[in-house]
C-alpha cells in the first residue's frame, strides 16, 4: 500500500515535464540508431576490402610480380665517338668593302647574288670635289716648276759672276769685299734654287695625293666571287675609311671554299684533332649530308652569358666542306656538324640504355644515362665512386654486373671489363634499369618491341 502511493506520487512529477522532456529523448535514440548504422556500415566496408585482398593474394599465389624488361645479347661493334655541335655556314674568304673617300654613291652597276670577277667596278663615288681638289694641286705643281726654272737660273748667273770675280780678283782689278759679295749673291741663288725644287717635290706629292684620291672614288672589287650582302643604295652618302670607321656598302664572297664554323663546349674541344672527319647536316637541305675535316681549332675561348646561370664557354672550330656538288650554300646557313674523334672497331659494347650507376650501390638512380644522351659523348669518369653497372638476366631473374666503360656513340658503349660478351643484358625500360631493378629481381622478358611504361 506504502509502495503504491509512493509510485502513484511520483508519476504525477513526471508528467507535469512530459510535454518538455519527450521530444529530447526520441532525438537522443535515434542518433544512437544512425551511429549504430554507420559503425556496420564502415565494419562491413573493411571486411569486403580484406576479403578482396585475400582474393587477389590467393590468384597471384603470394609471388612477387615480375618486371617487364627489353634485352640484347651483348656483342661486337663498331664505335665511333662523336662530339656534335651547331654553328653557321661561312665561305673561305669573305670580304666587307668600304669606300675609301667619302661622297655620295653615283654609280652601282651590280646587285646581290651578282657575280663579279677581280678589278669590276662596284660602286662609284661622285668625284666632283676630288677634281677640284686635284686640278688645284696641279696648278700649285706647276707654279713651284716654274719658281723653280726662275731660281735655277739666277743661280747659274750667279756662278757666271763669280767665276769673272775670280779673274779679276787675280789680276786684282777688283777689291776681296766686291769678290765676297759675289760669292754671297751665288750662295743665295743656289739656295734658292735648292727651295723651289723642295716646293715643287711638296706640290708633286699633293697633286700625287688629290689624284688618288680622285682613283679611289672608283671602288673596285678586290677578288673573284658573289656580291653576298649589300648594303648601300645608289644616291647614298658614305663616309671613307680614310679617317673613319668607314661605311660598308657591300660584302663580296668567295663561294667555291665553305666552312661550318660550330662553337664546341669546353669539355669536348680537347678531344677533337685537326683532319677529323665530319658529317654536317645543313638545315636548309636536310635530305643531305656533307662530309668535311677540321682545318682549325680556336686557342682562344667564346664566352656567352658571362654572369648568368646560362654562362658558357665555347671554341670555334672550322670544318672545310670537302664536296658540297651542286648545292646552293649561303652564308649565314644553320649547320650541326658531327665530329668523329675516335674510332674502335670491333669491341665489346652494350646498348648505351643499358648501363647506369647506383650512388654506394643502392637502388638510388644516378641521372648518367640521362647526360650521356645529352652530351652525346658517353664517356664515364671511372674516377667517381659511384660504381657503373649493367644488369643480366640469368634464370628469369636480374643480375647486377659492375662494369667499366670506354667510349660510346649513340647507341653503343664500349666495355673494357666485366662483361664477356654473349651475355643477355637488359636495356630497357629506362626506368626498371635506373631505379627499380636489383639483385634477384624477378624479370619478365618482353622484346616484341612494344614500349613499356618508363
């Protein structure tokens, strides 16, 4: 009975808040029934992810995957050593012509692409005031002449008057103060004389000076060849090289000698030699190559950049073109000029792809592949101590062999030891020989020549 009153008193207390407390505790289950949701959610996400790793494990048997790699056979071959670099086309002899006087340009008988032989006339300056100035010292020449005439002959009256004196001044019909007075008035007419002739050598060599200059208002072509560049138009004032810089009006070429004059990296340029062969391979006729030698090397360097991160040292090396047929070469032509430096025949060599370096030998790449193709010289510093390896494959699986290396071209590198030769050694891709191969990888051999994901 006490029980009963004591429930019956407090539902009273709890129903006078029911209209409040309701609405909070249908929210605070439902939340609980959403967490619940989600954690089996999430549960049953994680299992289904295990249960297909579990799969996947079981299909591939828990072996590691192979990777797929390209190979040859190491053998014999034929290397040749190359150092490559661009330049332009230049002829033998080339040469800028000036006036040497200065005046307006009257006459220009001959255009660019003209040929012209040695002595052609190129271009005629007015000669107007070099006329002038010629017909003045001539005048001057002749006025001193005759000076010269008039002195010559007072001088030989004064030797007739003094060889009388003497007579008389032996007979001593004349006084020694009037026999001095002759003598002097001789000695005066030949100083004269010897002053005028001074004059007229002074005149001679004016006049010879306004005459050539009058000569060198015609300009004349110093060589055989083609009028290359002009510059100048007829009706244009130029100025002399007498005294200045002097204007150029044109350049005259000699075609039937051509050079390609490449600029070689520093590094390279102490392996070419003079009467290396070259291959040159001219931009504006690209189904042609040119064969050539180097006829000379530059002692001084070319710096480009100076300051800058693209700071450069080069030396310009000269390539004779030995037989350039028919071909229409101009000056000015882009060129890239192959130069064999050296050549090995017969060695053993692998694929230039196939050999990479390993820093203290781990599986870190080293970039050498990398700047053997840019630099297109393949040539290995052995005194590194990062070692040079190739990788073979024996019995499916990759076997790191450490080689040294010679020489290389652009597809081949020579190996002076660690290798035999009949080898299988892997070349490809770049990636599996520079970074993800090691000893006792799993390999998977694929040469059907379709290109794997580097």
């Amino acid at each position: 009975m006490a029980v009963g009153t004591k429930r019956g008193m407090e539902m009273p207390a709890a129903g006078a808040n029911g209209a409040s407390a309701q609405p909070v505790l249908n929210q605070t289950l439902e939340a609980r029934r959403k967490k619940r949701r989600r954690t089996r959610t999430i549960i049953m996400i994680a299992g289904g992810v295990v249960l297909i790793m579990i799969i996947v494990a079981l299909a591939t048997g828990g072996k590691e995957k192979p990777i797929t790699v390209q190979t040859e056979k190491v053998g014999r071959h034929t290397i040749t050593e190359v150092v490559q670099a661009t330049g332009k086309i230049q002829p033998e002899v080339q040469v800028k012509v000036s006036p040497e006087v200065p005046g307006e340009i009257i006459e220009l008988p001959f255009k660019e692409g003209d040929h012209v032989k040695k002595g052609d006339l190129l271009a005629k300056i007015k000669p107007t005031t070099f006329e002038y100035q010629y017909a003045g010292a001539e005048a001057q020449l002749n006025s001193a002449k005759a000076q010269a005439e008039q002195q010559r002959a007072t001088m030989i009256q004064g030797e007739q008057d003094l060889k009388r004196g003497q007579t008389l001044l032996a007979q001593h019909l004349i006084s020694e103060q009037d026999f001095d007075a002759l003598k002097a008035k001789h000695d005066a007419a030949e100083a004269g004389m010897n002053s005028a002739n001074y004059q007229a050598a002074a005149a001679t060599s004016q006049m010879r000076q306004f005459q050539e200059a009058l000569r060198k208002t015609s300009v004349l072509s110093p060589m055989n060849g083609v009028i290359t560049s002009l510059v100048s138009q007829l009706g244009e004032k130029v100025v002399g090289t007498s005294s200045f810089a002097g204007t150029e009006m044109m350049t005259v070429s000699d075609l039937t000698v051509m050079n390609a004059m490449v600029d070689v990296d520093e590094n390279d340029v102490v392996n070419i030699k003079l009467g290396d062969n070259v291959k040159i391979s001219i931009d504006a006729f690209p189904k042609q190559i040119f064969s050539g030698k180097v006829v000379e090397i530059a002692n001084s360097a070319k710096l480009t950049g100076t300051g800058t991160q693209d700071q450069s040292t080069n030396f310009t090396v000269k390539v004779r073109l030995d037989d350039f047929g028919a071909a229409d070469l101009r000056p000015g032509m882009t060129c890239t000029s192959r130069i064999e430096t050296q050549t090995k025949e017969n060695v053993i060599a692998v694929p230039l792809l196939s050999v990479t370096r390993r820093d203290n030998d781990d599986a870190k790449a080293a970039d050498s592949v990398k700047k053997v193709r840019e630099s297109n010289k393949g040539e290995f510093h052995e005194g590194d101590e990062t070692p040079t390896i190739v990788f073979s494959v024996v019995k499916g699986e990759a076997k790191k062999v450490h080689v040294k290396t010679g020489i290389s071209d652009n597809a081949y590198v020579e190996i002076l030891s660690g290798l035999q030769g009949g080898e299988e050694v892997i070349k490809g891709n770049f990636r599996a020989v520079s970074k993800d191969l090691d000893d006792s990888k799993k390999v998977k051999v694929d040469n059907s020549g379709k290109t794997v994901g580097d």
